[in-house]
C-alpha cells in the first residue's frame, strides 16, 4: 500500500548523498519508508520491539558521534504528536526506558520533529524519535537539526 502524501521525504534534509539518492527512490515510487508494510523491504535494519503504537529500530543513517541510534517509529502513518492517544506517550516512555536500560549510556538525546517536515528540519513525514546514546568520549558532536533556515525555500507541503 503506498501513502498518497507529497512529499513524504524532504531530501533536503539528507546527510548524505547515498541517503539522497534513496530518498528519491522511495519518493518516486510512493513508498513511506516508515509505513510498518514497508519498513522490512525498504529499511536495512530490523524491527527490534514492535508495541501497539511504536516499532523501534536502528537508524539506517546513524549521526556521526552516536554510540547508538535508535528510531521509535509511530505505527500509524501520521506527522504529529497529537495525532495519536495518550497511551501511546505512556508506551513511548517505557520504550525509552526499556532502551536506556539495555544500552547504558552515559547520557542519552532524544528529538521528535512534529507536524511539517519542511519547517522542523526532518526527512520523512511519518512521526518517529530519534534516541540517540551518547558515550564520554564521542567520536564528533552529535548534531540534530531541528529547522530550516528562514531564508531557504521551503516548498509546501502539498507540492
């Protein structure tokens, strides 16, 4: 089933030109990457947990400086917060707890880019935190963007 949204990925957004070039693909082909049919076929890493609301999973595309990087990824196609019950904040929360038990980290970040991806800097319009485990002597700074310029050009949302 593909997602009738444009654009589901801001390619803008891509840290790499490998992650670009995927971006297009799948945005071509109408496929959310994110969408719980899809993520087997088109996300190299597996489906770790999977709960009523939430699936986690490494991130195909780690930043730099990350002793881990985990995707918790909304099993509904939405792009906001609000958009889902109350008890999937519960069930987030314990997935974040169960993550920061399993890993122990010295300390852990987390972003959640809400509503338009255009605008909060994200690159899938599909609802998903990044948990980010961060060791005392990290390889970079660890750097999550979180909007866009206000001169860039942004295109909306249903271009």
């Amino acid at each position: 089933m593909s997602v009738p949204l444009s654009p589901l990925y801001n390619v803008d957004a891509a840290r790499s030109a490998e992650q670009r070039r995927y971006m297009q693909e799948l945005e071509a082909a109408g496929v959310c990457v994110f969408c719980p049919e899809h993520v087997a076929a088109h996300h190299r890493e597996p489906v770790e947990h999977t709960g009523r609301h939430w699936y986690v999973t490494k991130n195909d595309y780690p930043y730099d400086g990350a002793a881990a990087h985990y995707l918790v990824v909304s099993n509904l196609h939405v792009v906001s917060f609000d958009e889902l019950p109350d008890d999937a904040g519960a069930e987030l929360w314990e997935i974040k707890r169960t993550l920061k038990s399993q890993l122990a980290p010295t300390a852990l970040a987390t972003v959640e880019r809400s509503g338009n991806m255009l605008y909060n800097g994200g690159s899938v319009a599909h609802l998903h935190v990044h948990l980010v485990a961060l060791d005392a002597t990290p390889s970079a700074t660890v750097r999550f963007r979180v909007s866009v310029h206000v001169d860039a050009p942004v295109r909306p949302a249903n271009a």
